[in-house]
C-alpha cells in the first residue's frame, strides 16, 4: 500500500504526456523546405502559413493586441498588429486595428496607409471606411470624409452596427465643414475639422466608454477581433505540421 501513491503520480505523469501535443522532431526542415518558402516568396501561401501558426494561435494574439489598445497600451498593441499584419497580410482587420492605433497615437499619414490597403483587402468593412473618414476629416479632407461615412452607412442601413452611428455623427461634423468653408472660414480649410467629442462606437460586447472632454477627438473606432459563426477565426488555418 505504500507505494500507490507513487503509482499513482506515475499514472498521472503518462497520461498528462499522452495528453500533451506531439512535436515532430526536425519540424523546421519540414516547414521550410525550398519548396515551402518559395511559395512564400511568390506570395502563395503567407508567413502564418509557412511557420505554421494556427489560426486559434492568431486570434488570441489579436485578442491580446485589442486589448492593450482598449487599456491605452499603443505602442504594445501596435508592436502586436504590426507582426499580425506581417504574418497574414491578406486579413484586413489587423490593418484596420493597426490604423486605429495610429490613430489613436494622432500619426495620421500612417493611418490612413492602413485603413486605405484594409479597404483594398475587405471592401465591405465599416471600421476602416469610419476611421479613415475621420482620419480625412482632421485632415481638412471634408469632401473624402463625407463619402466614407456615406459608404459606412450604405454597408449598414439599418443602423444595426454602432460603428454606422458614428458615421452619421461623423458625417454631420463633415457637413458642418463644408458649411464653414463654404462661409469662407479658412480655419477648417488649414487645420482641418474636429471630430466630434461623441463617444467612439465600442467595440461587440465591449464596454462603451465615457464620452471625451468637449473638443478632443473621439477614439477611433476600433472592433474586437472577428471570428466566424463556428467559432474559428477569419484568418486562415495554417497547415498541420507533419509527422
């Protein structure tokens, strides 16, 4: 009877092994094979897809990146979008997160590059047409701002997604500058038009945060990383590593 304990702990340690995910030794030479990172370099498969990281392994790490950014954390959240954007270049949302870091950092040029390639990506995204019109509009650009809050609100008009609200807020502070310039206010024209002090759309199943001080720009309307109806995320799976 004395020794069952230790029996037991044994059993316990095999089966956690048996449990454990088996890694194929030498998976390196499997993964990157001449063939493999030729494919990566005609642009056939990505770097996700050539080192393996799993579409879960993404989304977590996406997840993370969000949240850094909802807690004010830029330059960690940017330094995570930034190696999603580089892994999987063919995800529109880790461009629109990252643009909405810029943004949020007041790093215009940047942003808008970001939002503009995640609207080449994914068409029919509202945030990158949203914070890209707001991006348009700090930048004086009153007539691009008001077509893509015009295009946010078409992708949705219903009115189902808080982000087409903030269109139309944004759109209204659009009309406002075009008014003024119209009334030969030069000031809209040099320095471009405020954001509206409105609180910034939250995120699905985030929080709303309270409404900035009068005359401070919004939060860029960010989202929650996507993830599909099943549950896996919208970034793609990468292929099984080989036994």
């Amino acid at each position: 009877m004395a020794d069952k304990p230790q029996q037991n702990k044994d059993q316990a340690a095999d089966a956690g092994k048996a449990g454990a995910p088996q890694v194929t030794p030498g998976w390196e030479k499997v993964l990157y094979t001449p063939a493999r990172v030729e494919q990566w370099i005609r642009g056939e498969i990505t770097l996700q897809e050539l080192s393996a990281i799993s579409g879960p392994e993404m989304l977590e790490m996406a997840i993370t990146g969000f949240r850094l950014y909802e807690n004010g954390r830029f330059d960690d959240a940017k330094v995570i979008f930034k190696g999603l954007a580089a892994l999987d270049p063919k995800e529109s949302y880790y461009l629109t997160a990252l643009g909405a870091v810029y943004l949020a950092q007041e790093d215009l040029d940047n942003a808008e590059t970001c939002f503009s390639n995640a609207i080449k990506l994914n068409p029919k995204e509202l945030a990158s047409y949203v914070n890209r019109g707001e991006v348009f509009l700090r930048r004086g650009k009153v007539m691009e701002a008001a077509h893509d809050f015009k295009r946010a609100v078409e992708l949705d008009p219903k009115g189902e997604d808080p982000l087409s609200h903030r269109a139309r807020v944004l759109a209204a502070a659009a009309l406002e500058a075009i008014q003024d310039i119209k009334a030969g206010n030069k000031n809209v024209e040099k320095g471009g038009a405020k954001a509206p002090a409105a609180k910034a759309a939250p995120a699905k199943g985030a929080p709303a945060k309270a409404a900035p001080a009068k005359g401070a720009p919004a939060k860029p309307a960010a989202k929650a990383p996507p993830a599909k109806a099943s549950g896996k995320p919208v970034a793609k799976a990468a292929p099984a590593k080989k036994k």
